[in-house]
C-alpha cells in the first residue's frame, strides 16, 4: 500500500520498492480493494522477499518493526 502511494504522490519523481521478511503468497484481496476505493490498482503486484540489493539500491528505507 505504501508503495503504491508514494508512487502516486511522486508523480514519477521517485521510485519505491516494497518487500518484507515473510512476504504473503499474494495482496489481501481486502488490500486490493482498499487502494480500489482510493484509486489505486495494485491487483497486479505480487509480495517480495526483502534482498540486500533493496536496501543498497535505497536511498531511504523504512521498517516496521511488527
């Protein structure tokens, strides 16, 4: 979800990459309807592992400590 908001609210100027620890097999059909509701699609994007390349590739990175 944040990622499909930062890129909304960068308007291409900044890129953004979501991934975690124990990623779902897929996005919460809730989640999905949820950005549909703020106009955002994201019924295409898939959870990812968290790589090293993620956070060298960042210039910011932002955990959560759940």
């Amino acid at each position: 979800m944040a990622q499909a908001f930062l890129e909304r609210a960068g308007g291409g100027r900044h890129e953004a990459r979501s991934a975690g620890t124990a990623p779902a097999s897929r996005v919460h059909p809730e989640v999905t309807d949820a950005m549909a509701e703020a106009g955002l699609d994201v019924s295409d994007r898939r959870p990812r592992s968290l790589e090293r390349a993620d956070a060298e590739w960042a210039d910011v990175v932002v955990t959560m400590g759940c």
